[in-house]
C-alpha cells in the first residue's frame, strides 16, 4: 500500500498488519500518519521488535561454545546437566543431549528460568529435534552410600552412556567427570549453551515426574509442589508422618527423624 492508502486504512486494519514484521518502507510510510492510534501502534510494534531481537541474539550467543568446538573437528557435541542435589527427598536426576547443527529452541534457558509451561513445551521440542538424549537417575539409598556428589556424576555417566550415539565432546555444568570423552565445564552453563540447557530442561521436566508420582505414592508431604525440597509443608510433613524410603537419610534434617 502506498502513503494515501495506508491512512485510509482504520486502526485495527493496522494493528493487524503490525501483527508481524513489516519491511521499512511500510514502517517509514505509517511513520507520517498523524493519527495517536497508530503513534502508539508503532511504539508497540518497536518494542516488540526489539525484544525479538534481543531474544534472537541470546539465543544466537547459547551456540557460541558448541560452534568453537565444531571448529576444532569435534562432531557430536553433547550437554550435560543435572537436577535434584539439594532435596532431602527423590532421586537425582541428569540429562545428556546431542543436538543437531540446525534446531529450533528460541526462548530456551536454564530450566529454572523457564514456567512449568514452557519446561513442558521444550522437553517436548527436544526429544523431537535432538540427535540424541540419554536420561541418568540415582536413588536416595545410593546418594546416601556415596555422597550426593559422587551420585550426581553417576547420574551423568549413566546418562552418557545411556545415548543412542557416543558423543566426541562433553559440555557440562560446573563439574568434571572421570571419563576418557573430552570435556569442558561451564560455570553457569545452562545459562550459556543450547546444549547443556537442554539437558537441564529434559532432567527437571523427567525429575518432576517421577515426584509427581511419589506424591500419590506417599501423600502428606507435598511432593507435588516442593519436588522433594525442605519446604514448610516438606517438614510438617516429615513431623507427623516419618521419614519414607525415598528419604535421603544422611542428609539433614532427615536425620533428626529417623
């Protein structure tokens, strides 16, 4: 549309046009319409756009550690993360995931960051786009044996090695493992690689999971909503029912109900 068609135009055919990305000169055109309704559609529409923006190059950025080490020759790059070190109940949880050269997971982030909403929409997103994902889970008993650091590598290794594909690289959260793959850890690195965030949503969506489920098996201790954390309700419940067997034992303040 040229200059004189376009202010004949009502504000909702404009608003709907504004819907979505316009080339310049549409936007230069609008730009001379005098009328306050579209003043204030453009000022909608440009802080729309820069925000898409911003989102587009902090995602761009979340590749930047997978493609220095593609550029090295390494092919199968994967993530690794973990979920679940600091409840006093449940199973820690982690997650491998190899994912291709070309995906889409715009918005994807730690999964703390992220609503139950948006974790479900993008655990979903990565099983179908990823290359690989392998799932590690440990259980309280074996936390108690060996520590809950000891227990979060196992979780990881058995991830690992869960995968269909051997990955050549490893990039993991702030922890090394004992494996002859080579490696880089990331401090914060779900915030920082596509990789890694990934695994971080598939562990907490596959975690939550599993305490939605001890919730029903063990009710009174609102394993729905704390996920095995030391909540008020987590310790009101530990007062009046007693420790159960996904209790991890050694940690306090289990232990001053055993």
């Amino acid at each position: 549309m040229n200059q004189v068609e376009l202010s004949k135009q009502p504000i909702t055919t404009i608003k709907q046009l504004l819907s979505q990305p316009v080339d310049d000169e549409t936007l230069a055109i609008l730009d001379q319409d005098e009328r306050k309704g579209v003043k204030e559609l453009l000022l909608r529409y440009d802080k729309v756009q820069k925000k898409r923006a911003q989102l587009k190059e902090d995602y761009l950025r979340k590749f930047i550690y997978e493609q220095a080490v593609k550029n090295e020759g390494y092919q199968l790059i994967c993530g690794v993360d973990e979920v679940g070190r600091g409840p006093l109940a449940g199973p820690v949880v982690a997650a491998a995931v190899i994912l291709p050269e070309a995906c889409d997971l715009m918005g994807l982030t730690d999964s703390k960051q992220l609503s139950s909403t948006k974790r479900e929409f993008f655990f979903e997103a990565i099983q179908q786009q990823a290359l690989a994902v392998g799932v590690g889970i440990v259980s309280p008993d074996v936390i108690d044996d060996i520590n809950i650091l000891e227990a979060t590598k196992q979780a990881m290794i058995e991830a690992i090695d869960s995968l269909p594909l051997t990955p050549d690289y490893l990039l993991l959260d702030a922890i090394k493992l004992n494996t002859p793959i080579q490696q880089q850890s990331l401090i914060k690195g779900d915030m920082k690689s596509i990789s890694i965030a990934s695994a971080s949503v598939i562990a907490k969506v596959t975690r939550d999971r599993i305490m939605a489920h001890y919730d029903e098996e063990y009710p009174g201790y609102d394993f729905i909503h704390n996920q095995g954390y030391g909540t008020k309700s987590h310790l009101e419940g530990l007062k009046t029912h007693g420790v159960t067997s996904i209790h991890r034992r050694s940690f306090a303040p289990v232990k001053a109900y055993l």
